[in-house]
C-alpha cells in the first residue's frame, strides 16, 4: 500500500508520515525544490520515503505524485490568521485541494482532507459544535475563508466520484514541530513576555493522536463524511498557565479584557501596515482568540476509535521536543 503525503515538512504531515512508516507502509512525499529553513529540510532526514519534487499549486507535478498510490494525506496549508494573504491561502488553501482532489480521483485513490475545526460551526464550553453545527466564525479572514472552500472543494469532488474524508483538527501540540507551527504559543509563552491571556478558550490535542485519527479515516472513515479531532477543552488563560509551569516562567498576570485587547489587535494592523509584513498579533487574530472554541469528538470516537489523551501530556511532550531539538 503506497500512500502520497502533501505538506510532509509540518507538524501535522510529519507526524502522519512517521506513523505510516511505524506500520511500516511505503510512502511518498510531495516536496518543494526549496523546502524552506534547514529545520524544516531535517524534518525527512533519514526516513525511507520516496520524494517527489513539486507544488500542490502546481496541478502536473501533483499529478505525478498521486501516479501508482493507493492513498492520498492532503495535510499541505498555508496557516496564517489575520487580514492578509488571501492570494497565496486561495492558491494553496483551495487551489491546492483542488489540485490533489482532481489527482486522487483520476488515480482512483483514497483521499483524507486536512481541514481544522475553523471551518465548522462554533460551539462554547457548555455546547460542543460538531460537525453538522451551522454557522461559522464571526471573525471572516481569509483562513477561515479558504479552509471552508477547500472542503467545498472535497464535498464537489466526492459528489463527482471521489472516495475522500474530511478531517478537522483543534488546536494540537505535540513533537516534530519543525517550523514551528501551533507550537510557537507555546514558545511565546516561554519567553516570559507573554504577560496577557486572550480571553477565550479552545480545544487542545496531541499531534499523535490526530495524525492515528487521520490513519484511521483512511482505513474505515465514511465515504464525503467529516471528523472532528479535537480534544479537552481549556480557556486560553488555563492553557497559558500550564504552559508557563511547563516551560518554567511566571505565569500570565491576568485575562486581557475587550479595550485592551482591541488596543493590541489594531496597533498590530498599523504596525503591518507601515512595514508590509502582518504580526502574528493583529486584530483578526485577537478577535478569534476572545471565542470559544469548542467541538465533540463523538462521532470520531464511535467510528474511528478516536482517543485523545489529556492536553498536559501533549504540552509536555512538545516541550520537551522542544529543548532537545534546540527551540528552547
């Protein structure tokens, strides 16, 4: 069994890729000529997968990556919250699901989607959303906006003959986070300079069991059928003091408060605006942060066996990949 995995570099698509080999799989990888920072080359360093030089953007060369596979991980995204980048999140986001949809299909493979639970409806602490909540984030920037089109663009696909799954991740930590992604909360966190908790709260898992969930999907998930892969629900103020414990700094002083927060989300615009390059901390992502954001894992649960162990266990363990990679 072959099984082609796009966006193999990231946290998610690495964790993936090291699973199929523990199974003991073949796989393949799509991979760009220029994969980006050396941490990010070290992410395939000495794994037994065939690489296939190319670009979900680019529909021959993904072409040529789904050529003989039986299976298809589409894991390859461009994650940035705030105003910007709605160009390169629709080439990547939506093009590039298009790209890898259409190659699957034509191959007749099996395909599981990527997607993250910002392109579901929203559920609190008290009402988990899952995945038949209408609705969506309020907060309209171009991530959501192009995570819900790629899986419009799955949905489409499968309805034109394509056996392919939806699944869609919470917030996740966890090892062999080389660029990094979710993990840079934490080490912001670990600077000490991370003095104000946002608000809201989220989901929290562990890498490891999203990317068993993702195997899982391929081998018994329901044809055109999304999966939730979240995990316990903590306020971001609760997570940032675990964190802080973790990592050994002093924890967040207190939640920040609507003005304050609308203060920091808006001067991170300005400060975008006058040098060109958007801060992590801008105002699209201050408004998500001040939501709730929680899903269930029953349907997961019932038909993947999906089994999240505690948020703890995956800060831990992400920290400690952490230090002995050279982040921390």
């Amino acid at each position: 069994m072959r099984t082609l995995v796009t966006g193999a570099t990231g946290l998610v698509g690495n964790n993936v890729v090291r699973l199929l080999i523990e199974r003991g799989d073949q796989v393949r990888v799509l991979v760009r000529n220029h994969p980006g920072s050396c941490r990010s080359a070290k992410a395939l360093e000495g794994l037994p997968v065939e690489r296939c030089l190319g670009d979900v953007c680019d529909a021959d060369s993904v072409r040529r990556a789904c050529h003989d596979v039986q299976r298809v991980v589409h894991a390859a995204a461009e994650v940035q919250i705030g105003w910007t980048g709605i160009r390169s999140q629709l080439a990547v986001n939506v093009g590039g699901t298009r790209n890898v949809a259409a190659a699957a299909a034509t191959e007749g493979a099996r395909m599981v989607h990527v997607s993250s639970v910002n392109a579901l409806g929203l559920g609190d602490r008290n009402n988990p959303a899952d995945e038949e909540t209408p609705g969506s984030l309020p907060v309209i920037c171009p991530y959501v906006v192009t995570k819900r089109e790629a899986e419009r663009s799955v949905i489409d696909a499968v309805a034109a003959g394509l056996d392919a799954v939806i699944v869609n991740p919470a917030f996740m930590f966890g090892p062999w986070d080389w660029k990094p992604s979710s993990g840079r909360l934490m080490l912001t966190v670990a600077t000490g300079w991370a003095r104000l908790a946002p608000p809201g709260g989220i989901n929290f898992c562990d890498v490891r069991d999203v990317a068993a969930g993702i195997l899982s999907a391929l081998d018994r998930g329901q044809r055109g059928r999304r999966y939730i892969l979240g995990g316990e629900y903590l306020s971001y103020s609760d997570a940032w003091r675990r964190l802080a414990r973790i990592t050994g700094v002093r924890p967040p002083w207190y939640t920040a408060r609507r003005p304050g927060l609308w203060l920091y989300g808006h001067l991170g615009d300005l400060w975008g605006e006058i040098t060109g390059r958007e801060p992590e901390l801008n105002s699209a992502a201050v408004a998500i942060s001040r939501l709730e954001h929680n899903y269930s894992n029953a349907r997961a649960a019932a038909e993947l066996d999906y089994r999240p162990r505690p948020a703890q266990e995956a800060m831990e363990t992400a920290w400690a990949w952490f230090q002995q990679h050279g982040y921390a």
